[in-house]
C-alpha cells in the first residue's frame, strides 16, 4: 500500500501516516473534486489500469481505491 499512500499524500498534500482506508472526502479537507480527479490520473498512471465511470463514483474512500485496485489485479503486501 506504500505506492498507494505515497500517491494519496502526494494528491491531497497529507502525512502518509496519516492515510487509512476510512480516509474519505468528509475526513480530509483537500480531499476536493479536483484532486478526486487528480488521484484518478495518478492511480491509472502508476498502475496500469482504467477506472471506469462507475468505479470513480463508488470510490468513498481509500478502502474503496483498494479494493478495485485489488480486483484489477495490484497486490497489497505488509500494510
């Protein structure tokens, strides 16, 4: 989850200690539209994949990012 944190803190201008999977829009004050955009692009850049549209709108939080991370294929080891 390191490349995963390293991206969200980088985005939202956060501590990556601070990241969890409950970190959301309602937790984090730069959490905006514009930067829900930009993580999008960093996250398809840095894994190779493509959110689809309805991938984008269930995103509430970092869990959420995990998860249809995991489902298109990236490993989360020893986080």
């Amino acid at each position: 989850m390191k490349t995963l944190k390293k991206i969200l803190a980088n985005v939202l201008g956060i501590n990556e200690d601070a990241i969890t999977n409950e970190t959301s829009q309602d937790n984090t004050e730069t959490w905006d539209s514009f930067n829900g955009l930009m993580l999008v692009s960093e996250l398809e850049n840095a894994f190779g994949i493509i959110f689809t549209m309805d991938e984008v709108r269930q995103i509430k939080n970092v869990g959420d990012i995990r998860a249809i991370l995991e489902k298109k294929g990236a490993k989360f080891v020893n986080d």
